[in-house]
C-alpha cells in the first residue's frame, strides 16, 4: 500500500489554526491572518465585498475629475485562458490598481503524486506547464537521480539538453507571438506557429506525444532517437534563424508595438530581487542570473552560449531577451547535434530503468525486473532534497521527500 503523509500531531494542529475562523464562518480577505499586506501596512481589499462606487477612483484633469473605470480580466477572458480573475481599475490604458484572484488552475497535484510510484508521479510534471513540458520532467528526474545517487549515460545527457532548449524555443515562440498577436500583429503569430508545429513534431518524433511526453524519466531518457531525426533537426536549426530574423524585422522597430512595449511594466533590478524574480523577468532588468551557467547542469558545462540581459526592465527588454535567447537556443542546439557522442541513453541499473526487450526474451531475471518496474516501482534512499533548473519562464525547482519506499512521501513543486 502506498504509504501516506504523516499527519501532524492534534495539538501542533490546533495550535497552527487557532486563529482562523470555522471553515462554516466567512472570511474576510482583509480582516484574516497570514493575509498579504499592501506597502503602508494595510491588508488588501477584497474588492468582491464592497459596492462599484467605492472601487471606482477619480483622477483631476485639468480642472475636471474623470471617473476611473473597472473591468474584469477573466477567468473567462481570450486573453486569459481561465488561470485567473483580475480586477482592474483603469485610468485611460493606465492600471492604477489590481486585485487577483488566483487558484482557479488549482489541482492538487502535489497530494495526488503522494500517491504515486515515482514512475508514474512523471506525468503530472508533463501537466504542470503545457509550453515546457520535457523541462518539467527534466527537473523531476534530476531530484531522483541525485537521492538514488546514479550517473546518467552521456548520450541521455545530450539529449535532454537539446530537446530543454526546443523546448525553451517553444516557450518563447507562444510568449512573443501570442503577445504580438494581442497588440494586433498577427503575421509573426502565423509564421512563428508554422515553426512551433515543426518543433511539436520532433516531440511527437521521440517520444509518441507531441505534448505530454513522459520522455525525461529517471535514469536517462525513455528511448533513443529514431533514425533521422537528427537530421531534421539539423535542418530546421539552419533555417530557423531566418524566421527570429523576419519577426524581429516586423516587431523591433514597429512604432505600434514600441509603444505598447517601452516603458510598460517596468521593474528595477533591485526590486526584482527583492520579489524573487528569476528567468527573463530577471535577466531584463539587468540581472545577468542563469542557473545553466551558475550550476550547469546534464551537458551545459559543456556547450558555449551567453546570457542576454536587459537594461531597462520593461516589457521591450524582456521582448528582446528572448529574441536573443532564440538565437542561444539555437548555439546549443547545433552544439548538440555536433558532439552527440553514441552509446546507451539510460542507466544500466535495471531496478531503476526497464532492460532491453531482447534481453526479457532470453533470461527470467530480465523479466522480473520489468514486471516489478511496472507494477511496484522501485526503492529510493530515505533522504530529501531540492533540485533546480533554468526553465523558459525561469527556475523551476521540486523538493523530494523519500521514505525509502516506493512511492513518494512529499513533493513541494516551486517555480520562480
């Protein structure tokens, strides 16, 4: 049986909630404890408690006072794919206020993998962020491999840094398009998805999928690569620098979207370490932090690339941080493909990693270890630990928490 999370004792319970009210009384944002609190000290409204004409501000133009207006922004919103409501308070385009309301994507995942044998706890990672999956999984196996103390084969190594910058690739193409499509420039949108196609492909290539691959596992990667593969990704890796080429000519000097860009949502350097940002929001406003080069990482320490920063940290830099970092993408990728050594492309420890179909034909031992594989898992040391990655929308780390079972006893999921 898998083995649950130990439950708190009842009087480190009850003393963790005494101050929170029944679950039947209801909570006032701005009245409950542990609720965040606004740079003067005060709590935050919660704006669904009180009437529109105490929301709504005024601003004095010359001589006249204009009325603000409100709008909701989500859950069902084009713009807003159902991951959150704001509630946003405009004075022309300016926000002068917003109020979130998040944990509409909430699902529990992190009780849900409790459950699982570390096998099948890799999928939910692919479900954690539908533009960068294989760096999800990458991370996930990383914590495990380091409690099960195992060296991953070179080739596997290799690999998973190639298919983490595609994927890095596909990141960024959905994050410029998407917002140049929403300020009105739909060619790049359209010229960019006919290479994100490509790229879904050479997903569905290696792995079966094109989105949730569970190709990234413990140990290595699932498969080898198929024949021919890395040709075309040879091919699409020459090219595709003509297409950031040709977008970057339709939106860097484009008046309209310098002006929905420059000087819109600036953040400072120093403010941007003091909320933890990380990724382009961190590299954009001049921060020069990449955990690929800081603690590299599979084959990272062994390919060249730089580190693109911003100056000004607003929305035109972090643009143009990730138009460079296709361009980088692109550097490791033809690294990859250049000394992409042959060999096996998962651990030969067969308690961890399936055996060779030929070998299961041949010998019962093979076999059983498949059987139990697939049906028990296998054991993980007891011990704990936090291991973190550059994904495309930043670091992304998981803490794991072995029992020495075979199903995981706590998994903390952070991304930055």
């Amino acid at each position: 049986m898998p083995r649950r999370a130990t439950e708190a004792p009842k009087e480190v319970a009850g003393e963790m909630w005494k101050d929170y009210p029944p679950a039947s009384t209801p909570i006032n944002r701005a009245t409950a404890p542990n609720i965040p609190v606004g740079p003067d000290g005060a709590a935050y409204e919660d704006v669904t408690t009180i009437s529109p004409d105490q929301m709504i501000g005024e601003t004095e133009v010359d001589g006249r006072k204009t009325r603000h207006y409100t709008v909701n922004f989500g859950p069902q919103h084009p713009a807003a794919h159902g991951v959150l409501r704001l509630i946003l308070e405009l004075n022309g385009e300016q926000i002068v206020r917003a109020d979130p309301h998040v944990g509409l994507l909430h699902r529990g995942t992190e009780k849900l993998i409790e459950y699982k044998t570390y096998l099948q706890a890799l999928p939910y990672f692919d479900r954690l962020d539908y533009v960068s999956m294989m760096t999800n999984e990458q991370v996930f196996s990383l914590a495990v491999e380091k409690l099960l103390n195992i060296e991953v084969p070179d080739r596997a190594k290799w690999i998973r840094t190639m298919f983490g910058e595609i994927t890095r690739i596909l990141n960024h193409l959905m994050s410029v398009l998407s917002h140049a499509m929403d300020v009105g420039a739909l060619t790049p949108f359209l010229w960019g998805f006919e290479e994100r196609e490509k790229l879904m492909e050479f997903y569905e290539r290696v792995s079966g999928a094109r989105m949730h691959t569970a190709y990234v596992r413990p140990g290595g990667v699932h498969q080898d690569i198929p024949i021919g593969l890395l040709d075309d990704i040879y091919q699409w890796a020459t090219q595709f620098g003509d297409r950031v080429d040709e977008v970057e000519e339709l939106l860097t000097d484009s008046p309209i979207w310098k002006a929905r860009t420059i000087g819109i949502g600036v953040v400072g350097a120093q403010e941007a370490l003091n909320y933890s940002f990380s990724g382009v929001m961190l590299r954009g406003s001049g921060v020069p932090w990449d955990i690929r080069k800081s603690q590299p990482y599979d084959a990272y320490g062994q390919v060249e690339f730089d580190v693109p920063v911003g100056m000004n940290g607003d929305c035109y830099d972090r643009y143009l941080c990730r138009m460079e970092e296709f361009r980088q993408s692109l550097r490791i990728i033809h690294q990859c493909l250049n000394k992409m050594p042959p060999g096996p492309v998962r651990t030969e420890d067969y308690k961890v990693t399936p055996p060779p179909r030929a070998a299961m034909k041949e010998n019962m031992e093979a076999l059983i270890h498949h059987f139990l594989l697939y049906t028990k898992g296998y054991t993980v040391p007891p011990g704990e630990t936090y291991t973190a990655i550059e994904a495309p929308k930043g670091e992304m780390g998981v803490y794991v928490v072995s029992d020495g079972s075979e199903v995981l006893m706590r998994v903390f999921t952070e991304a930055i």
